[in-house]
C-alpha cells in the first residue's frame, strides 16, 4: 500500500548507548548528563519514543547487577532511564522499569504492545553476571517476558521487543540468546518485529524454528539491528521503518546515511 496509509504515526526507538565508549573515563554524574541531555532533546520533537538500556549508560560501563544482588550503587542508572523514559511510557511502566531496566506498555490507540527489554544482563562483559553458579534467569526478566507475551497473545495484540545488545550476537552468552530464541519461537505469532542495536553496524538476525534447515519456510522472526549514528565501520546512518497499521509487520525501510 501506499506509504501514506501505513501506520499514521512517527515513533522513534532508542536502542542504548547513548553515552560515549570513552568507557576509561565514565563517571555517574558526567553519565547522568549525558543520559539526561539526550532524552531532553528528543522529547522536543513531539513524538512518542521507546528507549532501552545500553550497556554504556551504566558506570562502570557494563556493570549491571541484578535483583539477587539487592541495592546497588547502580541503581541510578535505572532510576535515571525511567524518569527519562516516563513521559512517553507512563507512570505504571515507569516504576516497572526501576526494578530491573525492562518495561511493557501499549502504544496508544492500537493494539500493540512494546516491551523493551534489559539484554545487559546476557552480556558477556558485564561482570556482576559471573558467579557460581551463574543465573539461569537475572532478575527474572525471561520469566517477566513470558509473562508479557502470554497476556499479549490472549488479548489479541501485536508485539514489538526491543533491545540494545541482540541475543545470537557472539558477546552474548549462549544459554541467553538459547532461552530468549525458545521464547520468541513460541510467541512468534504475538511477536511482529523485535529491534536492536549495540554492533554499530547494518545487520539482522533470523530466528527459525528448525535451525538443522534453515529456510524460509523455518523462518519465524527478524531481529532488525539498525546501523548507527556513530559507526565501527561505514558511515553514520540511521533508519526508517514502514510497517503495516494492522498487524505492525515490517513492510520497507529506508536508510539514511551521511
């Protein structure tokens, strides 16, 4: 269909790091500015927008504990997100988000939902996560999106998950991007659409449900890793997505690239 009758809004998902990688020279307060500064701006140009945690938001860059750990000195990171992210989530998903960085909510006036989860806590640089034995499940976030994705299906909505580090990539741990791919097989009906970002550059990911016969006919979801702003390689972009007002499938993107 024409661009013109797809989905009616313009929604901007903002998939972490937004702090610099000078990750040798973070501190809470410099990270808090920045944090702060970013989501200031972005609020100016009056549209809904749905951010995540980056894993260099957090200083030390990386360091996330989860709820087993208790209070943490890294609590402001969460604290500082979800104030930010409040205007456009709301009060319910904003107090969601201080516990462990994860939050669901429905886009208005439709019958999709967003759930931005924390992938931080399957990366395999994030050092609070190396205990024996290590958890299966941080912070039950896997159990808190099975959840979210169960109530989804029953209700007849669409969802989309975004993230900042994709679960597959080779700096995440295994029995992560192994759970995740078993939740995503079994919601892949719920599932319209999950987006990424963390790599830098253009990428995607497939998640099928035979992976001995990987064809299109196997295949059950798309992770879409959009390319960024600040590159390891190429050059700066970012991208736009055209999406079906019904069932909020991905029908064409364009990037844009300086």
């Amino acid at each position: 269909p024409p661009r013109s009758t797809l989905f009616p809004y313009t929604t901007l998902f903002r998939s972490g790091d937004i702090v610099d990688h000078a990750v040798w020279n973070t501190t809470q307060a410099q990270n808090t500015i920045e944090i702060n500064d970013a989501y200031t701006r972005m609020r100016a140009l009056n549209i809904p927008i749905y951010g995540t945690a980056g894993n260099h938001e957090a200083s030390p860059t990386n360091n996330f504990p989860t709820l087993k750990e208790g209070d943490s000195v890294e609590q402001w990171v969460y604290n500082t997100l979800s104030a930010d992210w409040s205007p456009w989530i709301g009060s319910s998903a904003s107090q969601e988000a201080l516990s462990f960085g994860a939050y669901s909510v429905n886009y208005p006036n439709s019958n999709l939902r967003i759930i931005s989860i924390n992938t931080n806590f399957y990366y395999v640089q994030n050092y609070y996560m190396y205990e024996d034995p290590m958890e299966t499940d941080p912070s039950g976030q896997f159990a808190w999106l099975v959840t979210q994705l169960d109530a989804a299906e029953k209700a007849g909505e669409n969802v989309y998950i975004i993230g900042h580090t994709p679960l597959g990539s080779s700096d995440a741990f295994h029995d992560g991007s192994n759970y995740f791919d078993q939740i995503v097989n079994r919601y892949s009906n719920t599932i319209a659409a999950l987006f990424f970002g963390h790599s830098h550059v253009d990428q995607f990911e497939i998640a099928y449900s035979n992976y001995n016969a990987r064809t299109y006919e196997n295949a059950i979801a798309m992770n879409y890793i959009v390319p960024s702003l600040v590159p390891t390689s190429g050059m700066p972009a970012f991208r736009v997505y055209y999406v079906d007002p019904d069932t909020f499938g991905v029908l064409d993107s364009v990037t844009y690239i300086a």
